[in-house]
C-alpha cells in the first residue's frame, strides 16, 4: 500500500515537472515572431569570383540564399522574404523606396507581421532609411542591414549583420524606436546614422546623437527612443504618390561657381540643398544665387559638408532677409529626402523651417 503511494506520488511530481517544462517551451513557440525581409540588393547580396579580392558585383545573391546562409534565424523568428529589387543602392530610386515604404504598409497594417528586416546596400542606405522614418506610420521595427563585404568575401560581415538586425525586428522592445539600422553590432536610428568609410567594416556612425543600442549575437540592448518625429506621429503621407519633387544637391567649396544653382532652378527643381562650407555657409556669388532661386519660388536649404555640427538659423547668412532654411542637423543627402517629402505640399518658408526642427 506504502509502495504504492509512494509510486503514485513519484508519478505525480514528473508529471508536474514535465509540464513545468513543455508549457514554457510551447508558449514560446507559439510566440516566435513573424519577420518579413524585404530584399533590395547591395553588396550583402553581392558576390565576386574569389574571397579575397575587393571587385565584386552588388545585387547578385537572391533573399533565399542569404537566409540559407544563416539558418539560425529560424530560431529567432518564422522568416519570408520577398525580393523588392536587387541592386546596387547607388541605383536606388524614389520608385523603389515608394514601394518599399507602401509594402512596409501592408505588411503591418494587421497582426500577422512583427517587424520588418530591409537588406540594402550601404551607399544609399541613410537616405532610404531616413526616407521610410518619415512615412512609414508603424510603430513595429523596420531594420535595415548591409554588409560591407560581398557574400563570397572571406569574413563576409552580411550573416551577423542579417541575424542581428532580425533579432531586432523580433524584439517586442525594439517597438517604437522607428527605422534603425543594424551593421556591426550597433543599433543606429535612421535619424542619425551617416556612412563615414568606404570600405571599413565600421562604416555607419551616430554622431553627436549617438547609438539606439547593441546588439551581439541577437541579444539586444537599448539606450534610447528617438528624439525627432517618426511614424505615427509624422504628418507626411506618401498613399498614393508615385513621383518626389526634384531637389538637386550642390556641393559647396572654395572659390565655388553659381553655375550649378542656376542650373538647377532652369532644370525645374523645387528645392536646392547647399552643402555648404562650415555652418552652411558659401561665397557671395552662391548666396546671390540662392537668394535669386529663392525669389524664384525655389526653397533653398544650407547644410554642411563638416560631418558633424548644426546647421543654425541667421548665424553667418541672414536665412531671415534672403529666404533660406537652415537644416539644424541634418547632412545635405537628408535634408534632400526631407525636403523632397515636404514638397509633396505646398508649404511656406517658415514652415519647412518647422520640419528641419522636429524631424
Ligand atoms: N555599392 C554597394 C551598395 O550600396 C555598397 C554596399 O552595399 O556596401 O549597394
């Protein structure tokens, strides 16, 4: 009798410890999140005839073979891709950044999607990144990741980059935190991050607003939401727009022509971004011509070629008597993106001021 209650309590006990042990294990597989990568090209779909040699052709490898090169992801999250493009972000175009951010759209309108990884090349990656900041309305995670080597390169940086920045898009706390970034180990907001090597490793940078968080080998650490406007709190709507207004970006430096400003407002451009020199500054005859496209009808913003610093309002130039904008501290490739979306709606000076500010 003894025996046999002794047996019974011992049955009783493992299967309370099997329970104990299944339940979590199936409540955590029920609650794998679901991650769509939307593929565009770039060196980590790139590939070249050797391992060690820097010629390579970006855009080559599918979204398929890429997840297959890191089975692992499938532990962090049940994975589709779709392939948006496949090229080189140097040919990144409004068209396919539109179509991304209207997938983006559709993907998490409902409960079926949790984050969203966008494969991308380096070159252009702040800008398409800045681009879906401002008109993605979601506050699920949008993470766009690179690698500086192509897929066949010894070292390649593509599979850590591509589980990291899914270990990202399946976090619940990465929600909120807007576009980011996520190369090398950092987490950058698509508000601050700029390319600063060609071929480092190390390439993406926050400077002065610094880093989102970290992430090593998908575990993630957080520093910090975003100060600027993003998401549902952006009041720019790309529903239905298939073209942005033409803004031309001219390079300022010593000794500089007007030429290309007065170039650009004969080619139709709506907006001019100065990259100037120091706090947006440029010689007499540039500001001339800026003060003449202006009075055109034509906004004019002054940004920096310096990598780092503010751009501020009627310090060295008068933005007030000759019609400028200042673009606080946003680079001349983000200001143009800004700018282009602002455009979408007739705006005044004042105004578009208002959004180098908030954004
Ligand atoms: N040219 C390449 C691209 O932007 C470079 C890279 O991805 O790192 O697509």
């Amino acid at each position: 009798m003894k025996k046999r209650n002794i047996k019974r309590q011992l049955i009783a006990v493992l299967s309370a410890i099997l329970i104990l042990i299944t339940i979590p294990q199936f409540i955590f597989a029920q609650k794998k999140a679901n991650v769509v990568i939307l593929a565009t090209g770039g060196t980590i779909a790139g590939a070249a005839g050797t391992g060690v040699q820097s010629g390579y052709t970006s855009g080559q490898v599918t979204i398929d073979a890429m997840v297959n090169a890191v089975p692992d992801v499938l532990k962090l999250a049940n994975i589709k891709g779709e392939q948006i493009s496949n090229v080189g972000s140097q040919d990144m175009s409004f068209e396919i950044m539109l179509k991304l951010a209207k997938r983006i759209a559709e993907l998490t309108a409902g409960n079926a999607v949790d984050g969203i990884v966008i494969t991308h090349g380096t070159d252009t990656m702040e800008e398409t990144a800045y681009f879906l900041n401002l008109v993605c309305k979601t506050d699920k995670p949008v993470v766009l990741v690179g690698s500086m080597r192509p897929s066949t390169a010894v070292s390649a940086d593509g599979p850590l980059n591509l589980y990291n920045g899914i270990a990202v898009a399946a976090d619940p706390n990465a929600k909120g935190r807007g576009v980011m970034l996520v190369m090398n180990d950092w987490i950058h907001s698509a508000q601050t991050l700029t390319k600063v090597s060609t071929t480092a490793v190390q390439t993406f940078m926050s400077p002065i607003r610094g880093l989102i968080g970290t992430t090593a080998y998908g575990v993630n650490e957080y520093y910090r939401y975003p100060y600027s406007k993003f998401g549902a709190k952006s009041e720019f709507n790309v529903d239905g727009v298939t073209k942005l207004p033409r803004v031309d970006i001219v390079y300022g430096d010593v000794d500089m022509s007007a030429d290309l400003i007065d170039a650009s407002v004969e080619k139709g451009a709506k907006g001019i971004v100065i990259a100037g020199v120091g706090n947006g500054n440029m010689n007499k005859a540039a500001l001339d011509a800026c003060t003449r496209a202006s009075k055109k009808g034509i906004v004019v913003v002054r940004s920096s070629r310096v990598a780092t610093g503010n751009v501020g309002r009627n310090v060295e130039v008068n933005d007030d008597e000759l019609g400028l904008v200042a673009s606080a501290d946003l680079n001349p490739q983000k200001s143009r993106i800004l700018l282009s979306v602002a455009l979408l709606k007739q705006r005044n000076l004042k105004d578009i001021q208002r959004l180098y500010y908030e954004y």
